[in-house]
C-alpha cells in the first residue's frame, strides 16, 4: 500500500470534522480532538479498539467472499475495494433527548451498489446478480439481523446522543465566519484582483470556493489560514480577473458552524448565522473499506 493509505481504516466524523481514527497498521483507536481526548475515559479507547480489531477480522473474511462471487482472486494484481456504509439519523429533541428518524446499512464493491438492510423488512437486499448468494446467506443468519438492528436502532442513536452532549460544551466557543468579497487594482494592465475574505471564525478549518456565473474557479492564490489575535481566524482567497469582464462572481464559503455554505457577490456582507443541524459519522476503510454516516438535527 501506498504510505497513508491502509488495508483497513475507521474515522469518526462530525459535521466532516474527524473525531477519532483507527488503522490496521497501529490497530489503536484514537482521538483527533482534544474534546474527545478529554471526554471520554481509557475504557472507551480500549473498547472501541477491541470492537474494531473484531470488525477488521470480519470485513476481511467478508470480503474474501465477495471476492469470490465477483469472480476476483487473492493474487489478482488490482486493487479492489469493500466499502460499508452504516448510520442512523435522529432529531435532538428540546430536552435534550434523541428521537430515532431512520437508518441504514450499505455496501459497495469497487464502488458500486452491492448489498443495502431494509430497515423495514428487516432483510438484506441485493443490489446486482453476484450479490445473490450472500443476500440469501446473511438473510439466514438471524444472529447478524440482530447485530445490524442493534448497531442502528440503539448502539449508534445511544452513540449519537452521548457525542452530542460533549459536543455542545465545545461548540459554545464556536465563531461563524464574516464573508465579504471585494476587488482592487492588479499591477498587471487591465486586470483587477478579486477577492474573497472570511474572517472572526473558529474552529479554523474552513473551505472557500470563488465561482464565476456559478462555475467553480481554480488556481487561486490564498494567504493560509492566519489568527486574528482573539482567537479566531481570517483567510483570504483571491484570483485575478479581467477587469472588463461582465460576468457574476460569487464567493462561498463553508464553515463548521454553517448548515449551509455562506454565498455572496462582489461588494456584499455576509455575518452569518449558527446552523440547526449537526452532522455525526464514522468512515471505515478495509481496501476493502466501511463507511457510516450519522445525521443529526438539533430543534431548537
């Protein structure tokens, strides 16, 4: 494997922040946010390494079978890959409970449909031909139909709710970005440099895209991610322009504390607004890999 890229890989995610991560390299979960460091005690760690020793040993046999029907060999030069995805979505009611909405488990096989749990029916459906024989296999065991209903009725909303809690101390310092967009004179002839300035925001990870007449642009010049000096952030992306040119330009940003990007034009202000909804999830990888996403919204 290439360096960084291993057989088996788990990520936990928030809102596309990672949490916490697990490889069949070092075979330790652990954290990737101090909140999480802080929170959550020895024994979390050490379940939850434990619990993903298990499912990498799982994944493999599994995958050793799909191998198999899809007509692909252990000594096949190619890659291939399993992917899960598992979850659950929940509405955080006022109180601060959890209301269970729905929920999947889903895989793929080198990137398409493979098998998906009807949550409904309580049985695995087959999403191609070669799928077949392993939907009749897992619909006979009854100990896996009970696993997958436990993991996405209770252990991810218990899961999702506890993560909340601590995620709730830590977001009270969260800061959502001012935008504003602006152009000034290029010292080259006839050009003019556009750009797109994000500032105030915490944590610092931010994505900004500048479009024109909604076509994403490329090749822009940015400053990096700078502290303000109170503890937030500011980041500048430019690109230059023709200073002719008619055309709209746009500037989004997405940011943690947004549940939907900032979009604003050329001269606008933007003071954006803290979202509703929160989104929780974990990414498996066994080259063969697994993910799972857990959508949450929060009523306020």
């Amino acid at each position: 494997m290439a360096p960084g890229i291993y057989e088996f890989s788990y990520v936990g995610l928030i809102d596309n922040t990672e949490i916490e991560s697990y490889n069949s390299e070092n075979k330790i979960k652990i954290p990737e946010q101090d909140w999480m460091r802080e929170r959550l005690s020895e024994d979390y760690w050490k379940s939850g390494t434990d619990r993903l020793r298990d499912e990498e040993k799982w994944m493999r046999n599994e995958f050793n079978k799909m191998m198999v029907v899809m007509g692909h060999s252990q000594s096949d030069p190619d890659v291939h890959i399993l992917q899960r995805r598992r979850g659950c979505e929940v509405e955080r009611l006022s109180d601060g409970s959890v209301k269970f909405l729905s929920g999947s488990e889903q895989y793929r096989y080198d990137g398409q449909d493979f098998l998906s749990f009807n949550l409904h029916t309580e049985k695995w459906e087959a999403l191609n031909d070669q799928a077949l024989s392993i939907k009749q296999s897992w619909n006979s065991n009854i100990p896996l139909k009970h696993e997958t209903l436990k993991y996405i009725q209770r252990t991810c909303v218990n899961w999702a709710e506890e993560l909340m809690k601590y995620e709730d101390d830590y977001i009270r310092n969260y800061s959502p970005p001012e935008v504003h967009v602006f152009s000034r004179k290029s010292s080259t002839p006839d050009k003019l440099n556009l750009t797109c300035f994000a500032t105030g925001f915490l944590p610092k990870e931010i994505t900004i895209k500048i479009k024109r007449n909604h076509v994403q642009m490329h090749r822009l010049k940015s400053t990096g991610v700078r502290p303000n000096g109170d503890g937030t952030h500011q980041l500048r992306m430019s690109v230059e322009i023709p200073e002719s040119d008619r055309a709209e330009y746009y500037c989004s940003v997405m940011h943690r504390t947004l549940d939907t990007p900032v979009v604003t034009s050329l001269g606008a202000l933007v003071v954006s607004h803290k979202p509703k909804t929160h989104r929780l999830g974990e990414l498996e990888t066994l080259n063969c890999a697994s993910m799972g996403n857990i959508r949450m919204s929060k009523t306020l």
